[in-house]
C-alpha cells in the first residue's frame, strides 16, 4: 500500500473519507473460497442450486447466456473483464476465469458490518451502496493519516475484508482519491495537490463526467482535468449549458460544498432478473412463476428490513425484442408482505398481453411510507373515501 500524505495547503476547513471496499463482491466469495484467491474470479451469471453447492467450480469458457459480471477479482480485471460486462464478452477475455454465482445476502451482511465498524469511530456517514460510504471525520479527534489507517483496521476487524479510502475536503475529490491507489490504498490529498495529483488525470475520473461528456470535451481538446481548469468558462457554458458546465468548470478546480447526506431514504425498492434464455409466459409458466414468486419473497424481505410499507407494486416485463412495459397497482392498505405483493403482481400481470419470450421479469414497490405513518381505517368503522383523514400516508420523497 503506498500513502500519499498531505502537503501544506488548505484544507477548507473539512476533512471528507471515500472508504470504498476493494472487488467487494469479489473479495465476500473468497471468504467462502480461500482456495481461489490468486487466480481471476468473476461473479455473475445463474444463481447455484442446492444440488449444486459441492460441484467444482465453473470456468468462464462453459458459461452460455446473457448474464453480466456483477464483479470480478483484480487478477481478472487485468485480463480486461469488468464489471457490467457480459459474461460472453468476458470469457473470450478470460475464458479460464472462474465464475461463481452472486449472493446478495452474504454481500448485504458484510456491508452492514463494515458500515457499523466505521460508525464507531466516525458516526456522521452517508450511505453510497452497499460497498461504498462518505465520512465526515473534520470533528473527528486524531491525526489523518493514522485515522484513516484506524478506519481500515476496523474494517478488516470486522470483515476479513480490504478497503481504499480517500480523505480530501470534500466529497468530489475524496471520491477520486479513493481510486487512486487500489487495492488497499490510503490516498490523503489537501488542495494544494490538485496541479500534480489531480490535473493530469482524465476528465471521466471525477464523478458525473459520463462517456459522452468525456467524448465532447475530448473533441475541444480537454484531455485532462488540468486542461479542463484552465478552460474558458464560456465555452464549457457554451458547449454543455449554463448548469452543467459552470459545474464542470468548479469541479476541475476541485469545488464542492456539498455536505453529507446522513439520511437517505428511497423512493421505490426493486428486484429483477434477467433470465440466461428466453422465458415464454405459456411454455415456462411453471419456471416464470417460481421466479416470480421468489422476487416477491425477496421484494417482502427488502422492505422489512428497511422497516418500509409499499402502496405501489409494479411490474417491469422485457421481450425478447427488447421492449420493455411496466404496469403498476395502487394497494388499499400498504404492505410489505411477499402475498400481497404477489396478488398485486399477478394484477399488473393480467393487463399486459403475454404472447411473446421474456428475457428479463421484474417487481417494484413504491410510494413507500413507514408503519408509523399508516392509520388503521379499521379504527374508524364510519371512515369513507371522501371523510379520511388527509395525510393517512406520510410518502417518502
């Protein structure tokens, strides 16, 4: 692990952590598997059956479907797989890469232990994903280097696991710092850093700079972060709006006054799937209806365990020629329950013609409210549609 430490400068009065777990998924199977640490490991593709949990490993080469690599270990990286790649892509790249099935509990589980390690030493946090959070440590006592050493320790503590952090005074940078020196990397940068450690890097590095944002400034001659700082600020106006482009403009010199966001709470909750070959509604009802039914177990699990209700339940359907529909339903009472959520599936199902192959199956719930927002109408026998209270559900923004 190589530490860059900072050099004098200002540090706007914050110091903002990006810990960021190092090939999380990746790194939770090898937990399991300490026998293919080493070799290059891609996660995706069909999750493994009971009868199939002692079976050697599969190898890239066999995989046949549609399916994309969730994560991959470093040593698969380097053969040029990736994440969202698909894994038929992926084995022509690698194809004597193992390939294991993901599990999101195991992934969930250590994701809450790493998330509580940290709040013991820093409780101010914002969630970023299940592998990634923002840390305010400006009132934090301790040195910052050896604070951010502490921070990983207990990481590993808790996990068995690595991470990369990047401490800068903001949220911006700290998120490029984090990437810098994977894996296990602990990156300290001040504002003075930002003409050796931040400019020559390209422009795709700094979050929100997508592949066509990186193609238009390449196409002005903007290769470099650097470059995009000493850039006329009308032009980037010109070329990508008023908005965006003040922002791109403030971002390159490192600005960002963001703060943290301790309390996040989402707007819908979803699984879906997408199958390793097409599924028809009449030919593999029996096949389609265990998928669904275990998206909705999982969609119920979801919920309860973020302590949610659910007024709104959707579908999302992909044929085979890529179109996709949605239908939704409006509950009378909100739930979180796997049968209700199911019936309420089943419904949306029924108002979309199922004569065609499926490639991808999906369920939503929206509209989510906490249990403590709920009142029960059953308390009120005289309750109709037009006398209930306003504001019986408290929706989440």
């Amino acid at each position: 692990m190589e530490r860059i430490c900072p050099s004098p400068g200002p540090w706007s009065g914050r110091r903002i952590a990006h810990l960021d777990m190092d090939a999380f998924f990746a790194s939770v199977e090898l937990l399991s598997h300490p026998e293919l640490r080493g070799q290059p490991v891609v996660v995706g593709g069909p999750r493994r059956k009971p009868q199939d949990q002692d079976r050697t490993f599969g190898r890239l080469r066999d995989y046949t479907g549609r399916g994309v690599a969730t994560t991959a270990t470093y040593e698969a990286r380097a053969l040029g797989v990736h994440s969202g790649m698909g894994l038929m892509k992926a084995a022509a790249l690698a194809p004597d890469a193992i390939l294991l099935p993901a599990n999101f509990e195991a992934y969930s589980h250590c994701s809450r232990l790493f998330k509580a390690a940290v709040a013991e030493l820093a409780p101010t946090i914002e969630d970023r994903g299940i592998d990634e959070i923002f840390i305010d440590l400006t009132e934090v006592p301790g040195e910052t280097v050896e604070l951010a050493q502490r921070l990983k320790d207990a990481v590993r503590a808790a996990t068995g696991l690595g991470c990369s952090i990047g401490i800068t005074p903001n949220k911006l940078l700290s998120k490029i710092a984090s990437e810098l020196q994977k894996p296990d990397g602990l990156t300290v940068l001040t504002l003075a850093d930002l003409p050796t450690r931040i400019w020559p890097l390209p422009p795709s590095v700094i979050n929100g700079v997508g592949p066509k944002a990186s193609a238009r400034l390449e196409a002005m001659g903007l290769c470099s972060i650097g470059q995009l700082a000493a850039a006329d600020p009308q032009a980037l106006l010109a070329a990508f709006g008023q908005s965006y482009g003040a922002w791109l403009w403030q971002a390159a010199h490192g600005r960002d006054e963001r703060p943290l966001v301790t309390a996040r709470e989402p707007k819908s909750v979803s699984r879906e799937t997408t199958f390793a070959q097409d599924l028809h509604p009449r030919r593999d009802r029996t096949a389609l209806t265990g998928i669904l039914l275990d998206l909705c177990r999982r969609l119920g699990d979801d919920l309860e365990r973020k302590g949610l209700l659910a007024r709104t339940i959707g579908i999302k359907l992909r044929f085979d020629d890529f179109q996709t529909v949605t239908r939704d339903l409006t509950l009378d009472r909100a739930t979180a329950e796997p049968a209700a959520i199911r019936d309420a599936a089943r419904s949306c199902l029924r108002r979309v013609p199922l004569d065609r192959p499926l490639r991808l199956l999906g369920i939503r719930a929206g509209t989510l409210v906490l249990p403590g927002a709920v009142l029960d109408e059953e308390m009120d026998p005289f309750a109709d549609g037009a006398s209930r209270v306003a504001g019986m559900l408290r929706p989440i923004d």
